[in-house]
C-alpha cells in the first residue's frame, strides 16, 4: 500500500478535529472528529475516534498551548458530541493499515501523550480531562494522560479498555501501563477492568482508582470550575503576558531532500541514510527569557528544534526504508554556546524553560526512533551543548583525529563541548541523562566525563572521556563511514531495531521505557499475530457480526 | 620518503608512492615483520646470498628476477595483475554486475576473513618450515626452500597489502596479528591446525609442497574468481608463485623416488633403508599422511559459508568462468560422501552446499597427476610397486568421516583393525625417525643427500653445482 504523504505541520485555523478555546488562564480543548476527514478515505472517524490526523492536531495545540499561551495554567480537554468523550483509534482505520503504520501511529501517539504529562509536570500547565461522555480505549488513554480524570456521572458513560476483548490487541498507548503504573490501580482490578467491554462506570470508577471525581449532569459544570481553580493556584506559569507565535516553518520538500532554514536533510537511498546538517546561528542570540520572547519562533534555539522534530516525525512516517541516520552540524562552536547561553542564564524564565523542554522531547524521540542513529564530528562542526546531546544519542559516533591533510590549509581539528546541557537539561525515557546512561554503573567514567565539561575536547580527548566511539584519521575516514553505511543497510531492521532499543535504555525502568520498549514489543507482537489480524481475528472481524476464530495456544 | 626510494624498497604496481594511508600502514607494519623474519625465519643461512628470484614488475620481463641476495634484504614487493578492462561478477547473487573496486560494508566482516585466513598459512609456513635450511640435502634444494619461504612472505605482504589497503584499522589490526600468532604456539596459534605442526624433514617438505600448497593452489584460484577485484587481481600473480612450490614438491618427491629406485637395482632389495634410502612404502605411508591432512583443509562436505561466500561473489569456484552451468548452483544437484554404517554412502544436496567438496574433487585429481608420474619413474625402473592416492574418506579429521575409522581403501573398520594397521598406512614413529636420521645438511655445491637424486637441471639456466647458496 502507498501510504498518502504525512505532514506534522498545522495550526488551529485548520483544525478539523479540535477547537481551542482560551478563557483567561483556562484553555477549553474540545474533542469533534469530522467523520469524513480522516487521512485515508476507507474510514469514517464516527463517535470521535481518530486517527493519526487527529493525533497530529492534538499534538499541534499542546505545543502552542504551551508556547503561544503563558498565561493559561489549567488545559481542559473534552468531548465535543452528545454521550461521547473519545472512542479511540478508529478500528477500520487499524485494520487497513499496514503493521509500519501502526506501530509509527502508536508511537506518535505515546509521545503526545508524554508531551501532556510533561507540559503538567515541568511547564506547569495542568491538563485535566473532562470526560463528558464515554471514553473507550484510546480515548480513556487520552484521559489518562491528563493529571486528572472527571467523568460524567449518568449512568451510561463509562471509562473503558476494550482492546482485549473486542480486538484482541493490547491497550497501546500507555493504557494499561498508565492504570497500574500512574494511577496505582490494583492489578487484579486491572485485569476485570482490561477485560470488561462496557468497562466502568460512576462511583466504581472512582473507587478502583479509574477516575479522580464524578458528577451528575446538574454540577458536572461545577466540578470543572472547582477543578480549574484548584489546579491553576498550583501553577507559576504567568499571569498572561506576551507568548511565542509558532509560525509556519520555512520547509522545502524534494523527493530526496528536505530543507529548513536551520536544519537541512538529504536522503542517499542506494545506503538507506538520510544525514541531518545543523547550521550553527549567525548573528546575535537573545540572551535573556524576555529577548527570546521577542525573538519568537527565529531564535535559533527554537527554530532549530521545530525544524529538527518536523523533520523526525517527516522521515519515521515517510521515509521508512532509510533505516540510518547521520547526524552532522557545522558552524562557530562559539556561537552555539552563545545561543545555548539563555538557557542556562535565564532558567526560571518560561520561554527559556518550554525550549528546553522542546529541545528534550525532541532528543527524545530521537531515543525511541526505530533507526541507527550515527554522528559525524568533522572540522568545522559545532557539537556543543544541546548539540553534543547529538553525539551521545547516537548509536554509533566517529570524529575525526587531526584535519583534512590534504589540503593546502587544513582547517583546525574537530572539537566537541559538553556543557551544563548534559548533565540535566535532557533526560532520556529512563529519566537518566545521556552521560549517565552513557556510563550506567560506571562512576569513575562518569566523574571523567563531567571533568571536561566546559573544555573543547579534540579526537584523543573525547575517546579519552568515552565520548566517541571511533576516531579515525583522514587516511581512514571516508571509508570507515562508506563502510559503516553500508554494512548497516545490509542487517535486517528488525533485528537493528530490538537491539538497539535494548541497549539504549539502561538502568531503571520508567513509565516511559515500560510504554516504549515493553508494550510497544508486546504491541508489535500481537499486531503481527493472526488471532489479531488474520482474516478469521479480531480486527477484521470486528464490526461484521462473526466472532474472530482464535488459535487457543499460549505463546 | 621520496617515490623513487619508495618504489625501489618495496617494488609495487600499485602506486605505492601515491597513496598516503598505504605508505603510513607500511611503514608501520613493514618494521615488525623484519623483526618477524628475523625471529622465525630460516634458522641458519640467514645472512648467506641465495640465488632468488625476485618480482619487481608483474610483465614477463619483471616476474622473475634473479640474483645473490641475502634474505632480510629481499624486496618483497606488492604486485597484482593487470586489471581486466570492464570486468563482471562471474557467479552468485552479483553474477553480471561490475566487479568491486571496493570492499562493499555488507561483506566487509566476511572479506576480511577470508583474507586473514589464507594470510595466515603464508607466515606459518615459513613458521613452521624455518629449521630446515640445516639439514638442506644440497645447496639447490636449500635455494628452493629459501625461495619457498621469501616467497610464502611476499604471499603476505599481498595479503597485508589488501588488509591495509581496504580494511581501515580493523585491516591494520588484523595485518599485525598475523605476525603475532605463531605455528604451535599454544597460546597464540596459527589459525588451521595443519599450519601449527612442523615440518620436521625434507621429505615432509617436499609432501608439504607437493599436497599442502596445492590446497593454496586451489584457495587462491577460487579466490582469484572474487567480485573483490583487488583480491582477484593479488590471488592471481601469486598462483604465478605457488606453481614454483609445487614444482618444489613434485620434483622433490620425484627424485626421492628416484633414488629409492636406483638403490632398489643397485641392492636388489626392496628394503633399502638400511643403504640411506627411503623405501617405498614409507613413501607411500607420507604419501597417505600429507594427502589426508591436506583434505580436511577444504573443510566440510556441506558448508553454509562456503555457500555464502559463493552467493554473496566473495569466493568462486576453480576456473569458475569455464564452467559450463548457471554459476548460481541453486537448482542443481550433485552427491557427497556420507557415511554409513555400510560404507561409504552419498546424499544429494545442491551443488551450492557442496562448493567444499566440488574444490576438493578439482585437487583430488590435480594431485593423482604427480602420482602417475612418480609411478611411470618406477615402471621405467622396471620396479613393481605402484603409488596410491588413499581413499578420501582415509584418516579425515574434518567432514563426514570425522569420527569414523576406514581404510585407505574407503572400507569402514573397527577401532582395533585401525589400531593393528595404522603403522602400515601412516608413518610410524620408527619411519619417521629413520627419515630424520638420513637429514644431514650438504653444503657443497653440485653435492646430494644420499636419500635423494639429484635434480635433472639447475635454475634459470645455472648447472646443478651452481653456488645457489655462498656458505
């Protein structure tokens, strides 16, 4: 199946699914999926279900919530149709996708979700779901996401996750590990709960921890006004004030190219790559939260980052077949660390706090991207800082020793600058920094590296700080890329992708690493089983009267 | 260092003086083995001028250059031959594509192995063969081996050559540990166990030459097939040297027969031994011994590597190109030697699988050539004894046959029987040390072992009692 071309970018003009209704420092985000707007026409989004064009609209508002709204602290998501919060993904929709498009929708989708928990968490924004109707699978995944749960009391709206009995898949984005994990839910409840079409209503469900409050139609209108005002008093966002437009990005697309103003990709298709060149900032930076207000959407800091995660979220979906890529920056070290500067100088500002939780989810998604990720650290590169983040993501990494000798005026040699970024700024899914998980159990290692924080680091320095792992000479160089390139074009991505996904997240287990690296195996799994997707399972039995047919042996 | 200097030191069509990260790999390298010859080279006659040959070009002119030199400043040069203009791959999933000019990443792992393997036998060889110049049965016989031995080493520097020219530091790496390992070291050994015993006599020398190195023959001809085309191209000029190295063997082991058969009339007895001779079924049991070891370096029957190395073009088969079939080997179908209780039985598999056993069919019949040969000596002799080459399924450590005991015949045999005839059809400890008790090294010129004939003509035009050694 040719799968239509995905764009991430939209705004709230073009909404179809969404409208974003701002009171004061109250942000109304109600839920109305237009049936026959989906991305695909094989499907109605009937009784709001969704699918990955609805998700892309919510991820959209919970962005520009944060940036282009200072002033709101509580967001309150709900339903916009009669006896209905969200029915979850689309099952039709489901069932015509292929198994990539799943798994790449299901991560998305996790993602938004982290980026609602993070925005009440560390931007202080607080997100409460207003359940006003019946919220099945996805759509009590959603409401779970929220920092709190209120549903509607009257006697038919139910919270539910009805994947396993109905569709004979697992609750996959985060459901179940949201329940026991997030909300504390007792595990054999958790097991009547995952089992239960109809799922849980009213008093029930606030006593098995489901839900947080409930209300009868008379003061379901109270109960929200009481929540915002608890909710907002707890905030420090502030009280209104000038925001940050996230403008249109300046984005050209060709077949095998794809270009930003900071940010530039092009795709070598006979090696499965894409590299990725960073541009470092010419010119001043704001130096202060209020001058990166003003800046808006062109400081560098920004720009950077919104150009960088369009073209992930470009590249996951569009671009599965390039398995590899390559990370590059160039331009003044000095300059990125200028750039770099207010995130440090003017931490308690907003502004300054939103980019760096930007520049986090994005590192972020890098960390949870099926694809080996390789950084090239060249003369004439600016790996600093948040940019050094990009070395350590990395699966693999190669600097060059000394220049290019064959020129008649080698340039001086590569260096790379850890700073303050990575020692906090950017946590991973496990909730450790790059460098820590770097040298998980290693504390001399890690003591060495936070040594040299600060200093421009040449090859034998960062080999000696076990930033990098290979460090050829320019004799070697082509080569060893050319050769690395290739070889990983020739492993199977299946197998590229678990090992990967095994080694990058040492030490603790965290919601995160649970939801994307457990489930989403699990997930994977049964997605590709017949008992879900054969043509006597679940998925495509689902809606046609007949019963799926199961192979009843355990696996 | 200046291009010309360069170029005279280490003799090479490979524009050596252009190419920077070969010269720096070189000069690296190039150090540690002096050093490494020094060590495990030839034990004695080090420092004597022998009449070599010497390759400074790959044209007929350049090939083979003689003259006195004293070894540890023989010019081991890095030649491969002309390139082949427009050449395809002949075989596998590649058949009809270009040849490589460069390692492909996908097959980087594999390459380099393959290339490290058979670079390994090149040092162990010399390794394993370094205390026979003392007890040399002439000054002819210990310029072969001599020429055996530079030789052996050029064979690797040809293959450090492709190491350090394709392979980055991985091939540096792995170029330094084939001066690392040593044959018999028994914590650093050869990587085939065939190239860590020693090779204790000349008549073991000559088998050596005769049966060992052809099994190098028939690595590198099928090497020479690769889609690597810098590896084809090195495979190539060294099978020119390696058929010095058998010649070194067939006439060797030739006129050991030879004497045998002179002192068989001369005493009118088969049992010579006691004259200085070496009978002939002792040379029968070298015979058996040299064959059989030298089977099991083509490995199993069956092999999913050598399978993988086919379909991926990395190894073909012998004159691949003249075969007259589909070269991917996928659909068609041949038999192997199975064993069983009864017998030797076969079973069918796809001429794919079993690529070990069509290479070892090609040398199995390449050396009954010198047999016949050795046999039409003692015919003409008027002696009534006739060589055999044993059964391949005889004395194999590696295949089908591992673990079961047979007959040089190819019958199946209790463990006792093995006991009670293995002195019959292997050398015993008394045969073996009655051919050591002959080794007394000649050092006259024109002079011969007596165990040992002498050759019908001298080198490169140079009488038989030519100085090819100045002792």
């Amino acid at each position: 199946m040719i799968e239509p071309l995905i764009d991430f970018t939209t705004a709230p003009d073009r909404y179809r699914h969404w409208t974003l209704d701002i009171d004061g420092s109250t942000a109304i985000l109600t839920m109305a999926v237009d049936p026959a707007a989906g991305l695909r026409d094989d499907y109605e989004l009937k009784t709001n279900s969704y699918d990955l064009g609805v998700d892309i609209e919510l991820h959209d508002a919970v962005q520009r919530l944060r940036f282009e709204h200072p002033g709101v602290n509580v967001v309150v998501v709900t339903g916009g149709l009669d006896k209905i919060f969200c029915a979850g993904a689309n099952i039709q929709m489901l069932a015509g996708a292929s198994h990539g498009h799943k798994v790449n929708f299901c991560k998305f989708t996790n993602e938004t979700r982290n980026g609602i928990e993070d925005a009440t968490a560390n931007s202080r924004q607080t997100w409460i779901a207003a359940v006003n109707g019946t919220a099945a699978g996805g759509g009590y995944e959603l409401a779970l996401a929220c920092d709190e749960i209120l549903l509607i009391d009257d006697k038919s709206s139910a919270v539910s996750l009805p994947e396993i009995p109905l569709l004979a898949v697992l609750p996959g984005t985060g459901g179940l590990t949201r329940v026991v994990e997030k909300r504390h839910v007792r595990r054999d409840l958790a097991d009547a709960f995952s089992t239960r079409t109809e799922g849980i209503r009213g008093k029930t469900a606030v006593e098995w921890g489901l839900v947080d409050h409930i209300a009868p139609a008379s003061t379901w209108d109270d109960l929200i006004a009481e929540r915002i005002a608890a909710r907002a008093a707890e905030s420090d966002r502030p009280s209104g004030g000038a925001g940050i437009e996230l403008s249109p990005l300046d984005r050209t697309m060709t077949d095998d190219s794809l270009a930003y103003t900071t940010v530039a990709v092009t795709i070598d298709r006979p090696t499965g790559s894409a590299t990725f060149s960073i541009q470092a900032p010419e010119g001043a930076q704001p130096a202060t939260g209020d001058e990166l207000v003003a800046a808006g959407a062109d400081a560098w800091m920004l720009r950077t980052v919104r150009e960088l995660d369009d073209a992930i979220l470009h590249l996951r979906f569009n671009e599965t077949g390039i398995g590899t890529w390559v990370f590059r920056t160039a331009g003044e070290s000095d300059a990125v660390a200028q750039a770099e500067a207010v995130l440090s100088a003017d931490a308690d500002h907003w502004a300054v706090r939103e980019t760096r939780l930007f520049w986090a989810r994005t590192l972020e998604r890098l960390d949870v991207s099926a694809r080996s990720l390789v950084t090239v650290v060249e003369p004439g590169s600016c790996f600093v800082g948040t940019l050094a983040e990009l070395v350590l993501v990395a699966d693999r990494s190669f600097m060059l020793e000394g220049s290019w000798e064959d020129l008649d005026d080698p340039p001086p040699p590569a260096s790379i600058r850890l700073t303050e970024a990575s020692l906090g700024w950017y946590p991973m899914p496990n909730a450790l920094t790059r460098l820590r998980t770097r040298f998980w159990g290693r504390d001399d290692a890690y003591e060495k590296a936070t040594a040299v924080v600060g200093k421009d680091l040449l090859a034998n320095d960062a080999t000696e700080a076990e930033l990098v792992t290979f460090t050829p000479d320019d004799l070697d160089w082509e080569d060893e890329l050319r050769i690395t390139l290739e070889e990983r074009n020739s492993f199977s991505p299946d197998a590229l992708t678990g090992m990967e996904a095994n080694y990058r997240f040492v030490g603790p287990e965290t919601m995160k690493t649970k939801i994307f690296s457990r489930l989403s195996a699990w997930q994977n799994w049964i997605f590709q089983r017949p008992n879900a997707v054969g043509p006597d399972g679940a998925l495509q039995r689902f809606g046609t009267g007949s019963r799926p047919d199961y192979d009843k042996n355990r696996v | 260092m200046a291009a010309v200097d360069i170029n005279a030191k280490i003799p090479n069509n490979v524009d050596l003086a252009g190419d920077r990260r070969l010269q720096r790999a070189l000069e690296q390298w190039q150090p540690k083995f002096v050093r490494w010859w020094e060590e495990l080279g030839p034990a004695a006659f080090a420092r004597n001028p022998v009449y070599l040959r010497t390759a400074i070009d790959v044209g007929q002119e350049g090939w083979a250059n003689f003259g006195h030199v004293e070894m540890p400043d023989y010019r081991w040069g890095i030649f491969l031959s002309d390139r082949e203009k427009d050449r395809k791959i002949a075989f596998g999933d590649h058949k009809g594509e270009d040849v490589w000019q460069e390692v492909p990443g996908e097959y980087r792992s594999d390459l380099r192995r393959l290339i490290v393997v058979q670079g390994d036998t090149e040092p162990a060889s010399v390794e394993q063969q370094r205390k026979l110049s003392l007890t040399a049965p002439s000054l002819y016989d210990m310029r072969n081996l001599f020429q055996v031995n530079v030789e052996e080493g050029r064979h690797l520097w040809a293959m450090v050559y492709l190491l350090h020219g394709y392979f980055g530091r991985d091939g540096r790496d792995e170029a330094d540990e084939m001066l690392e390992r040593h044959s018999g070291d028994a914590d650093n050994p050869r990587i085939l166990g065939a190239f860590n015993e020693e090779t204790p006599d000349w008549l073991s020398f000559f088998m050596f030459t005769y049966f060992t190195d052809r099994d190098g023959k028939y690595q590198l001809a099928s090497l020479r097939e690769s889609a690597f085309d810098p590896l084809s191209r090195t495979c190539e000029f060294m099978l020119k040297e390696e058929a010095h190295h058998m010649f070194v063997g067939a006439s060797g082991v030739g006129r050991v027969v030879q004497r045998t058969a002179e002192l068989i009339r001369e005493h009118d007895t088969d049992d010579i031994h006691q004259y200085g001779g070496i009978n002939l079924d002792v040379l029968q049991k070298y015979i058996n011994f040299h064959y059989s070891v030298s089977l099991d370096l083509f490995g199993s029957e069956t092999s999913t590597n050598a399978a993988n190395y086919f379909a991926s073009g990395l190894k073909g088969r012998f004159q691949e190109e003249r075969r007259d079939d589909d070269h991917l080997l996928k659909s068609v179908y041949r038999t192997v030697p199975d064993w069983t209780e009864s017998g030797i039985g076969a079973r069918e598999v796809t001429q794919l699988a079993a690529l070990n056993e069509t290479l070892r069919d090609d040398y199995s019949e390449d050396c009954q050539k010198g047999v016949d040969r050795w046999n039409r000596a003692l015919e003409e002799a008027g002696i009534n004894f006739t060589f055999r080459l044993a059964n391949t399924s005889f004395n194999r450590k590696v295949g089908t046959f591992r673990d079961h005991h047979m007959s040089p015949d190819g019958k199946p045999i209790s463990d006792a029987e093995w006991e009670a005839n293995m002195d019959r059809w292997l050398p015993s400890d008394s045969d073996r040390a009655h051919v050591l008790s002959l080794m007394t090294g000649v050092s006259e010129p024109g002079k011969m072992a007596g165990w040992v004939a002498p050759p019908s003509r001298g080198i490169h035009q140079k009488p038989v009692d030519y100085e090819y050694v100045r002792v």
